[in-house]
C-alpha cells in the first residue's frame, strides 16, 4: 500500500521513547523560501510514499523545516565521540533533526533532517549546511546505494538562498536522509564516558531489539547468560564494519572523517563530508584537505575501523566486565576483512576462486597502479577489454605500459587456469567493475548547475550511479578520465 500524503505514513517514535536524556525535543529552524531542488521516488518508495506525494506543498513544509512530521516527534539527539584520535566529548546532532521513524513497506526508517538549524549541540556551529555539501551528500548515498554497498539513503534536497558563511558566503540547504537507525560509536561512547552503565545498557538494549534482535539468541549449546548479548552486538558491527571496509576499498571510497561519531551502529557509509572516489590510485591517498596528518588516507581506512571498534568496544566493556570476550571479537576484524576484500578482488580479477597465492598478483597491480598513478575505476574496468583481446586502452592508462602488460600477462595466464570462456569472464568482471562513479568533478558540475536552480545534472548523474555497471551510449564523457581541473578541487571539512 502506497500513501499518497505524508499524513498517511505510520509513524513511530521510537528513539523519542529513549529517557529524556539522549536527546532534545525541539523544533528546526526553517530555509526562508525554500524550493524543492530534487526528491528521490526510490528513497519514497521504501517508506511507502508515492511520487505524487512529492511535489506538495506539505511535502516542502516538512522537508524545509517549516512543519513537523504528521505524528512525528522531532529532536536532536546527543552522542559523543573521538575526532582524529583524540577525545572530543560531548556532540551530537548539531545541525540535525530527528523527524520520527517510518513504518514503510521496506522496513522501518528514521527521516533526519540535515542544515536544519541550531541545537544544543551545535558548539560553535551556525546549524546549517550549504548547497555544495547537501548536493555532495544526497548523491554519495544514491552513488553507494547503486554500487551496492551500505548507507544512509536520501529522499529530498531542499534549497533557499539564505546566506550561510563559510570560506565564503554560501546558501542554505537541508537534506533529508533515511536509515533504519542514526545511532553511533559515539553513542555509546557518550554514556561510557560519563560512567552512566544504565543509559550505556539502555541504549545496547535498544540497538539489539529494534536492529539486531538475534543478538538475544544464544549460541547453540550455550546457557543465556545477561552479558551475551552485548558481547554479540560487537560481534555483529565488528563482521558489517569489516564487510563496509572491503566494499569502500574495493571501489577505491575514501571517507575522508572517519571519526567515531561517524561510524553508524549497523554499518552503514554515514556521515558524507570531504569525501571521494579516487581518479588516479595513491595507497596513501588523501580526499580531505583538513586531514594534514593523513589519518583517514585510503589504505588506512581498515586499521581506523577498527581502531574504531575498539572505542566501541572499551564502550560496551562497562556492560560485559570481560575483556578477553570483547578482544576476541575485535580479533575476528581481520580475517573478515581480508577475507571478503580477496572475495571483491577475485570477482573484481575474474578470476573463479580465490588461492593464496594471487596476493602478489593483486598487490603488484595496487602497485603498478599506485607508482603510475593510474586512474582507480578505468584501470579495473578495462580489465575486461583485456580479457577480450583488446590490451592497449587498460596499458594507455599507465606511464610504463611495459610494466602494465607485463602484468596484463601474468592475469590472463591465471584465468586460462580456470578454464573458462573470455567472453563469460569479461562479461562477469563488467557487473563488478563500475564504469560510473561519483567523481569529485562530477559532483561540482551538478553542483554548479544546482546553484543555477538546475537540478538535471542531479538527475542525470542518479540515473547513471544507480546501475553503476551498465555502459550506456551517449554518456561517454560520465565514464572518462577527469579533466585537468580536476586536481584543483579541494573538499574539507567545511560544510
Ligand atoms: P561532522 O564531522 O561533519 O560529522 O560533524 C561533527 C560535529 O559537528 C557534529 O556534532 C555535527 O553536528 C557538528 N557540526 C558540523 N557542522 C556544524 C554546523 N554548521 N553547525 C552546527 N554543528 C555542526
Ligand atoms: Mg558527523
């Protein structure tokens, strides 16, 4: 069953359940002429709400700011969390508001606000969020949800021409974005860190029942026993944050912040700000410009997770009382980790298995892409026009093609180990090996275009990031290396 207006959603509050302490009920302050600038039928979809709805008037009122959510109960929530490393205390949704938790046809999904005004978390911050970021959000969930992998979704990017300041003077936008859940590391952080093991236990409690009820379950054999179940909550985010890494890895992601309060609870990509997919490969490439010290630098994204989960760890040992129950769940990050990154790599090298020994096959292309600075996305999709006989467009891509070829070799001799057609192979490694990704310069086109009060480049580029694989004629200029310009972009924390 579809609605056709807000009014017809079923909402529920469950966060706002939460004591009054996790939160702040208040209302956003609301963009001044807003304008809907794009809404996403796929994100209404998955909470039930047809596209006729989106147009409206109440629709705009909502999703501006200006009217609560039709049963909805709006807040801030407040969470804690590390910051680069270091221990930043209290924060919270400086500039977010809760609007309340759909019960849709797909599940259940909390609608957040983002720009949406001051709270009591906002420190030093104005509450507010500019065109530039918003647009660079609502695309980067789109673009992950079309490559398959975890995130936060969005359903409206609304626009005003209130100035916002920035490096410079800006304008005003709000994102809504959806997730089944916002809570994260920093969450429970925050209660550990006050030594307030009730509300730490009131908030594991609600994280297993509404998102991870078979954490109650105990393993067969094994007596129930009250800790369990926490000790499996780790467990859990531990196996999706290590799944999320190898899926960013294997797409060649960087974050950009990873810091505790934006790791999501279920593992989701949350939290999108300096972000970027990768042009020419660095191992130690570096998206955000505020990052001086390369902390959050590609091939350190998988040891920062976990470093990460570490945090939520030393969190839930207020609750579990056992250290080494929680340091052999944090053991198992590892090998989930390498195990599903060989798997994307093996899909990625069309190959039809995974052996020990095609580590120094896939660390020797890193390589040759790394010291060639060899554009990440071409380099593997053009694999595939290798395997079908045509080398020379995957070797155009490196400085030394020798080298390129040479590798080129070793990779089709290990295919024609398994046997199978070239066709089949290549066509596999083209459903795994995207020709579309949300490049830095393509952002900023749309995002010019937005400033125009044009939205198509939005359009367009959704279109595309949502079958990420599929080559589409016309749209040649989507799939190219980046232009010149592109290198001077610089994305930072300011947003
Ligand atoms: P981020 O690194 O963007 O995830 O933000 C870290 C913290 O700063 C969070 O608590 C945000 O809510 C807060 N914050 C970021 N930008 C603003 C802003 N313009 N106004 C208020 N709070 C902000
Ligand atoms: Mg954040």
């Amino acid at each position: 069953m579809t609605a056709h207006t807000l009014d017809e959603l079923r909402v529920l509050n469950t966060y706002a359940a939460l004591p009054a302490p996790f939160y702040t009920r208040l209302s956003p302050q609301p963009l001044n002429a807003p304008r809907l600038l794009h809404a996403n039928p796929e994100a209404a979809a998955l909470i039930g709400l047809d596209r006729g709805a989106l147009g409206t008037p109440e629709f705009l009122a909502v999703f501006s700011g200006a009217q609560p959510l039709p049963g909805g109960d709006t807040l801030a929530a407040v969470y804690s969390g590390h910051q680069f490393g270091i221990w930043a205390g209290q924060l919270g949704d400086g500039r977010a508001h809760l609007l309340g938790e759909v019960a849709g046809p797909q599940g259940r999904w909390e609608l957040q606000l983002k720009g949406s005004g001051m709270t009591p978390y906002s420190r030093m911050g104005d509450g507010r969020a500019v065109l530039r970021s918003s647009v660079r959000e609502y695309l980067a969930s789109e673009a992950m949800h079309g490559l398959g992998i975890p995130t936060t979704r969005a359903l409206a990017l609304v626009v005003s021409d209130d100035p916002v300041m920035r490096e410079t003077v800006e304008t005003a936008a709000i994102v809504t974005r959806m997730s089944p859940s916002f809570v994260r590391f920093g969450s429970f952080e925050h209660w550990s860190a006050r030594r307030q093991p009730d509300m730490l236990r009131t908030l594991a409690d609600y994280v297993i029942d509404h998102d991870y009820p078979e954490c109650r379950m105990p393993p067969a054999g094994e007596p129930a026993d009250d800790k369990a179940p926490y000790v499996a909550l780790l467990r859990e985010v531990t196996r999706r944050t290590a799944e999320l890494m190898a899926d960013w890895q294997a797409v060649g992601f960087c974050h950009g912040v990873m810091n505790t309060d934006n790791m999501s609870i279920l593992g989701l990509t949350l939290d999108y700000g300096p972000y970027g997919f990768m042009d020419g490969f660095r191992l130690d490439h570096v998206c955000n410009h505020s990052d001086s010290e390369g902390r959050y630098s590609w091939n350190r994204q998988p040891s920062v997770a976990l470093w990460n989960l570490y945090r939520l760890g030393g969190s839930l040992h207020m609750l579990v009382q056992d250290v080494d129950a929680l340091r052999a769940v944090l053991d198992e990050f590892e090998g989930i980790f390498t195990r599903a990154f060989h798997e994307r790599a093996r899909a990625k090298l069309g190959l039809a298995a995974w052996r020990p020994d095609d580590e120094p096959l896939l660390d020797d292309l890193l390589r040759l892409m790394h010291a060639n600075h060899a554009d990440f996305t071409l380099s593997w999709r053009r694999l595939s026009d290798a395997v079908r006989g045509e080398r020379q467009a995957f070797e155009d891509l490196f400085i030394d093609r020798p080298a390129a070829g040479a590798w080129l070799d070793r990779l089709l001799a290990r295919q024609a180990g398994d046997g199978r057609p070239p066709a089949e192979v290549a066509q596999a490694m083209d459903a795994v090996n995207p020709l579309y990704v949300l490049r830095n310069h393509l952002a900023e086109e749309a995002i010019q275009a937005a400033k125009r009060g044009d939205a198509g480049e939005i359009d367009t580029l959704l279109t595309l990031l949502r079958a990420p694989c599929q080559a589409r004629p016309g749209y040649e200029k989507y799939a190219a290396l980046p232009p010149d310009w592109a290198s001077s972009i610089e994305v930072s924390c300011s947003s």
